[in-house]
C-alpha cells in the first residue's frame, strides 16, 4: 500500500514537471513570435522610406529650433508669427513621425545635424532686421526643398504608413513655403528701404 501511494506521488510530481515544461515553453514563443512580428515589419521597411523618415525627423528638429529663435529674436511681428507657427507645426508633425519611427523600429536623431547647427550659430549672430531677412531666406529655401522631397515620397513610398504621413504633410508644407515667399520680400525691402534711407541722409 505504502508502494502504491509513493508510486502515484512520484507520477503526479512527473505529470506536474511536463505541464511547468509546456508552460515555459508556451510563454518564450509567444515572446519570440512577437518580437519576430516586430522585426519582419521593421524588414519590410525599404531603405529609401527609412532614410526618408529619418531625414524628416532631422528637417522637423531644425525648424521648430530655428521657429523658437525667430519668436525670440525677430524684428519684425510677421516673421515672429512665422516662427512660432514652424514650432506649433513642425511640433505636431513630430511627434507623429516619432510614433511612426516607433512602430517601424527606425532610429531618430535626437539633436541638430552639423549643418542645421552651423545654421542656427549664423542666424543666433543676427539681430533685427538682418536676422529677418536672412531667416525668411533660409525658410524658403528649406521649405522649397521639403515640398519637393514630400511630394516624392507621397508618390513613390512603398510602406504605406509612411506614403500616408507624407501624403497628409504635404499640403503644411506648401503653406508654408507660400507664407514664406510672401514674407522674404517684405523683409527685403524693408533692409533696401532703410539703406536708402540712410544714404539719403548723408
């Protein structure tokens, strides 16, 4: 009697260690299938669309630091608010590509690239009207070049989330460059206005 109930312990401690087994064994996969899930879709990424994510994330850092220096230090109240609607904007479409990167596992850069950065030391020299003019200039600039890189993207994207973000961008894009070229000249004038009137009084 006391063989049979040593006997039948020792078979429910076996059946008790294959069920923790098939437990241990259930939970790792379900991880790994995750994590699996994750990488393929960071895989289906192409290296053009990643670039592209990477490359507005750096253009979008730029302009909601240089926004914050036209706030500050513009002469002019229209550029001011150009400068804080590139910080309210450029913050928003952000924090959307942030959420994007996250879901395809693309790294962001997280500070001004070296010519961002050259850019920002150049202007943060500048004061009053010459800060203006050269700031407005810029802004056309970089913002002639994103619509153009935005719209590429809208076209030819292959991951779709990342042809939607560009898709839905665009459109701020070339609000703002239209806001842009319509303030560049102002702030040329009115440098070409004072120097004229300056030498009039000499």
């Amino acid at each position: 009697m006391e063989r049979r109930i040593r006997n039948f312990s020792l078979t429910l401690a076996v059946a008790g260690l294959c069920w923790l087994g098939a437990v241990a064994q259930t939970s790792p996969s379900s991880t790994t299938a995750g994590s699996a899930t994750s990488a393929q879709s960071a895989a289906t990424i192409s290296a053009s669309d990643r670039m592209f994510v990477r490359k507005a994330a750096e253009g979008g850092l730029a302009e909601v630091e240089l926004g914050k220096l036209a706030a500050e230090r513009a002469s002019s109240q229209d550029v001011k608010q150009f400068g804080q609607r590139m910080v309210d904007d450029h913050s928003k479409a952000n924090d959307q590509l942030k959420q994007l990167a996250a879901e395809k596992s693309i790294s962001l850069p997280s500070k001004l690239s070296a010519k961002d950065a050259a850019t920002k030391a150049r202007l943060e020299k500048l004061s009053g009207k010459a800060f203006d003019r050269a700031y407005m200039r810029d802004m056309v600039t970089d913002h002639t070049k994103d619509v153009t890189e935005f719209r590429t993207e809208a076209k030819s994207a292959k991951d779709p989330d990342v042809k939607n973000f560009a898709t839905q961008t665009v459109p701020t894009l070339e609000d703002h460059l239209k806001q842009a070229k319509s303030l560049a000249p102002q702030t040329a004038r009115s440098h070409h206005h004072k120097a004229a009137s300056s030498s009039g009084m000499e």
